[in-house]
C-alpha cells in the first residue's frame, strides 16, 4: 500500500513534510506526494511553476526512502481532479493499492459534481 498526498505545495515547508512522515509511520507506508498542476479551488495563481514546484519536492524529500514524488498530476488536463488522478494511476499500476491523505475539510468542500460513484472503491480507510 502507499499513500497519496496531493498539494499545491507553493512551496513545500516543513508541515507537509512532518504530517507525510507521521502518515507513513502510522500506516507503515510509502507516501507519494502529488503537485497539482492547477488546482480548481483555489483562485490565486501558484508562485512556481507546476514542473518547479515537483522540484522542490524532489529535494525535500531527498534521502528520506519513506517519500517520493509523484508527478502524474502534471500529465493530466486541467484543472487537477484527484478522481482522475486516481483513474490513471490505477491503469498504470493496476493492483495496486492506495491510501489518499486528505485534510479534515476536503471531503466536505468538493462540489456534488466532483464526487464520482467510482470513488469508494478508490479508498482504503
């Protein structure tokens, strides 16, 4: 099993890093950090670039064998969608199994059009 930890990450800080690190311990797993190439709630535009900011990533996450990045996202269409990000990385890897980190208010805040019916086999909780 792995875990998927999907940010803008504009920039990466020491939060992201910690709270990727306990979910990995805790669920004794490898966790993924996922940039979105262009989130579709948040309004501003990013600071660095999609491609700058999987970089940053790269080098936060260095030498640590319990993270790595995972730039999928940034081969998708915009806006960034987790469900189709779920979808491609289950035809790439299928068998697979993932874990998706979610804050305590995303769930709630996505719009009814973005739930997918697929999405409760996507879930491993």
């Amino acid at each position: 099993m792995e875990a998927l930890f999907g940010g803008s990450f504009d920039p990466v800080h020491i939060g992201h890093l910690v709270a990727a690190e306990a979910a990995g311990e805790a669920l004794d797993a490898r966790v993924r950090f996922l940039p979105a190439r262009a989130q579709p709630f948040k309004r501003a535009a990013h600071g660095a670039a999609p491609e700058q900011r999987a970089e940053m990533l790269d080098l936060a996450v260095a030498g640590n064998p319990r993270l790595a990045v995972e730039r999928i996202e940034l081969t998708l269409p915009v806006p960034s969608y987790t469900v189709r990000t779920l979808q491609a990385l289950a035809g790439r890897e299928p068998g697979n199994r993932f874990t998706l980190l979610l804050g305590p208010m995303r769930p709630p805040s996505w719009p009814p059009g973005i739930r997918s019916r697929r999405s409760p086999r996507w879930r491993t909780w």
